[in-house]
C-alpha cells in the first residue's frame, strides 16, 4: 500500500510540474475547432485514499476567431475506465455526465480548473472529484474584466462557446454525454454558472458568439451548481441594506466607517427594496413597505434551518444572541441582530459604488449599472453600462424564457456577507416559479466559499443525472 501510495505521489508531482508545460499553447490551427485527436497524456492521482487515472487534453481552442487566445481553450479530462469499456459509480463512456467548472473569481479572467488537492479543503478540487465519481470534465478558461477583451458580457460568452465547442464535437469526444452538461463556479463563478444555466441559447449572446466564432450549436445545459452567486448585479445593492442597514462599519481592508453620503445610500436603497421584491411578482413572497412580510420569513427559515442542522450535529449555539434557541429546536432568527454579528463586508452601495471604483464597476468598463449610483455618482465624468450589456450580465431576464437548465443547486454560506442571502434566494424563487428543480441552502459556519460539500454535491447530481 505504502509504495501504491508513493508511486502515487511521484506521478502526481510528475504531472504537476511536467505534462501542463509541455502542452501549453500547442500550436493549433485556431481555424479548426474540432476535438483533436490522439494526443491525451495520462496521470494518476490520489484523490483521499483512491487512485484515479485519467487522461486529459490540454489547451484546446474552443472558438475559431479567439480574441484572448490564452483564455478562450479549455481542458478535457476522462477517466481510463471509460478507455476499457468499464463503469464507474453507475455511468458509462456513453451517459458519463460532463461536468464544466469555471474558475472564474472576482470578475477576473478564469484559468482552467486542474484537478488537483484543494488544501484549503483538504479534499480533492472539484475537477478530480468529478472524475473520482466518473464524471466528464471539462474545463474552460474565461476571459475577465482585466483582460483588454474581457468586460461584460465576455465571461458568459465564453462560456456558451465552450458548451457549442462540446456539442460541436460530439461525435468525436472520447465520452461524456453532452445533454447532461452541468455548469459550476463560486462568487463571480457562481453568478457565472447562473447565467450559463439561466440563459440556454437565448439569441440576445448571438452576435458575442459570432463575432469569437463559437461553435453553430446549442447551449443550453442540464443543470447548474451555484456557491455564493455575486449576481442579479443590477439590484443587489437593495437586499444588502435591507439586511446591513444600521451597521456602520464595514470590514473591506482595514475596518472603516460609512460616510455621510454611504449612509444616506443605505437608508435610500434599504427603502427601495421592497417595490423591488414586489415588482417580481412571487405569488407568496412579499414585503411591506417597512420590508418585512413573507419574503422575510421566507429569508429567515433558510437561517433557522441551517442553524437548526448546527444543532442537530451537536453544535454549541448559546451566546448567538440571533438564533432564538426553545427545548433544543430553533425557533427563530433575528435578522438585525445577525447583521450586527456577521458584520458588513461593504459600504453602501456594495455593487455599483458611488466612486465607480467597485469590482463590478470595472466588469463594466468602469461605468455605473444602476441609475441610483449614476444619479448619486462621486466620481468625475460617470457613464452609465450599456442597458443591453447590463441586461446580458443578469440570469432573472432569461429565466423561463430562454432553454433554463431543469436542476439546480443553490449554496450561500450562513456567515457569506459578499451579497445578501436574499440575491441567491431571490434566483431559487424565481426559477421554482418557472418550474425547475432548486436545492437551496445556506450551510452553517460557511463564509464566502465553494464546492466545499463535494460529497453532497456528488450525491445530488448521481440523484439528477441517473
Ligand atoms: C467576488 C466577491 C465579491 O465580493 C464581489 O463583489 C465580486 C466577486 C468573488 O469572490 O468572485
């Protein structure tokens, strides 16, 4: 076993250091994207205590008019068993699910995903625990916001043409099943990931993709597994107050008070969240004008809900003066006092800065994406964002009108204040009301964070996809 494991770890430092760099920018005729042919290398790794062979291809253009050529190329990785006519974990060559992580964060150009051991985790990444459960994987990179090419809508476009790319190929692809493509990303990622499955060949990304030369196909996808989604970027600067109104002090950098002009923000977009909400029409989620009603208890259920799964694993939640605690069952939250101990992450506005200096902003082209932050802007010469970019940029537009995937999964870590809960919950409420299947959660303890629950994740998508 010992030597198995050292045999393991010599291939896995191998392939780190070696098979990536003699692969990377393989001449191709950009010209031609199709799958090429046998030139795979093969790995193992350890992922926990199981060794996983694969065979991946590397750096493969994926649309014929590349315009940051270093990103638009994605990586393909297939388990051996698929090479011998065997099964893993139920799936075949032929029906293995395909599964596209991006790696995109921050509005930053993503790089492919590798597998590889995630040390934060202490688990294998995302990618080699798709493989270790016999999945697909494929993994684009994505052009971002620091690209010279890379603003809005960039990263939504490049991550259609890599799903065009995989139908494309079809036929030549050593496995995978390309009507079960499952998307999945984190933040940035997540909102990406949404937008992938919210979007499935709506005409409004046709000229983006003619313009790459993505692939004539369809786009559309089986499922979407979204962490911490930064997205309906447009009005998310609302549900933050709604949640953060009244604390002051916001822990960006080093800690720092509003200022009079953030504050008056707060209290102003705070206000507008309700007509906000309403204007979605939920049938049973709603707000008053004071901002409570169902929608609210609609929010705190998922906070009672995570905080009662803490308990039942034995954990300690006295002196969380938020979480109302009878008889071992939790039978409330208090959202004010949740703000006051998860602490604000950003000053109002959190998204559209009045300074045009947020992350968000810069994913724009530095111009505004809301008329609040236009009409109230500090910064000289403010430009609003193209109405029709901003629009591409937000899943809520697509949503049952475009190809919607049918299955998703939906993940916001209870201690997350990068967006407030209500974005994430708002997406689950609108794609249940378009009839798809969404697993919403906000997992106890979790921060802003992804694919941290893969075990979990795998059991999902083998429930969806089998
Ligand atoms: C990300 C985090 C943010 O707080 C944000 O505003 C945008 C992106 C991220 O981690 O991807």
């Amino acid at each position: 076993m010992k030597s198995k494991i050292f045999g393991a770890l010599i291939l896995v430092i191998f392939a780190g250091c070696s098979f990536a760099d003699d692969l990377q920018f393989a001449p191709r005729n950009a010209d031609s994207i199709t799958m090429p042919p046998n030139n795979a290398v093969s790995q193992t790794m350890l992922a926990g205590n199981k060794l996983i062979t694969f065979r991946s291809w590397l750096d493969i253009p994926y649309v014929t008019n590349p315009v940051e050529p270093e990103y638009q190329r994605l990586n393909i990785y297939v388990p051996e068993e698929y090479f011998h006519d065997q099964s893993i974990n139920g799936y075949t060559a032929k029906t293995a699910p395909i599964l596209l992580p991006n790696g995109v964060g921050g509005y930053m150009p993503g790089k492919q995903l590798i597998p590889a051991n995630d040390y934060r985790h202490g688990t294998p990444n995302i990618s080699l625990a798709g493989l270790a459960h016999g999945f697909v994987v494929v993994t684009p990179a994505i052009r971002g916001r620091t690209l010279e090419n890379g603003k809005a809508p960039a990263l939504i476009v490049d991550y259609k043409a890599a799903v065009r790319w995989l139908r494309h190929n079809k036929a030549n692809l050593p496995a995978g099943d390309t009507e079960k493509i499952i998307s999945d990303g984190l933040s940035a990622g997540g909102a990406l990931s949404s937008l992938l499955g919210a979007t499935g060949n709506a005409k409004e990304y046709e000229p983006y993709l003619q313009a790459i030369g993505a692939a004539d196909e369809r786009d559309d996808i089986f499922a979407s597994v979204v962490y911490c989604p930064i997205t309906d970027l447009d009005h998310a600067d609302m549900p933050y107050e709604w949640i953060f109104n009244g604390v002051n002090t916001y822990h960006m950098g080093p800690e720092r008070e509003m200022n009079d002009a953030q504050k008056k923000a707060s209290d102003e977009l705070k206000t507008m969240f309700p007509a906000y909400l309403n204007s979605l029409g939920f049938k049973d989620y709603k707000l008053d004008e004071s901002g409570n009603g169902t929608f609210k208890d609609f929010i705190e259920s998922l906070y009672i809900a995570s905080a009662q799964s803490a308990l039942d694993k034995g954990k300690n939640l006295n002196g969380l003066d938020w979480v109302e605690i009878r008889n071992n069952k939790v039978t409330g939250v208090d959202l004010n006092k949740y703000a006051v101990w998860v602490t604000r992450m950003k000053a109002a506005p959190a998204f559209d800065a009045l300074d045009n200096k947020s992350f968000e902003n810069n994913e724009f082209g530095d111009k505004h994406f809301t008329q609040y932050s236009f009409n109230h802007s500090t910064a000289e010469n403010p430009s609003m964002a193209d109405e029709n970019i901003i629009k591409l940029m937000n899943p809520l537009n697509f949503i049952g009108k475009a190809d919607t995937a049918k299955f998703w999964r939906i993940r916001h870590g209870a201690n997350d204040r990068d967006t407030s809960l209500a974005v994430p919950a708002i997406l689950a409420l609108k794609l249940r009301d378009s009839g798809c299947e969404v697993d919403l959660a906000a997992p106890w303890g979790v921060p802003h964070d992804g694919n941290y629950d893969l075990e979990e994740l795998f059991t999902w998508l083998d429930k969806i996809c089998k």
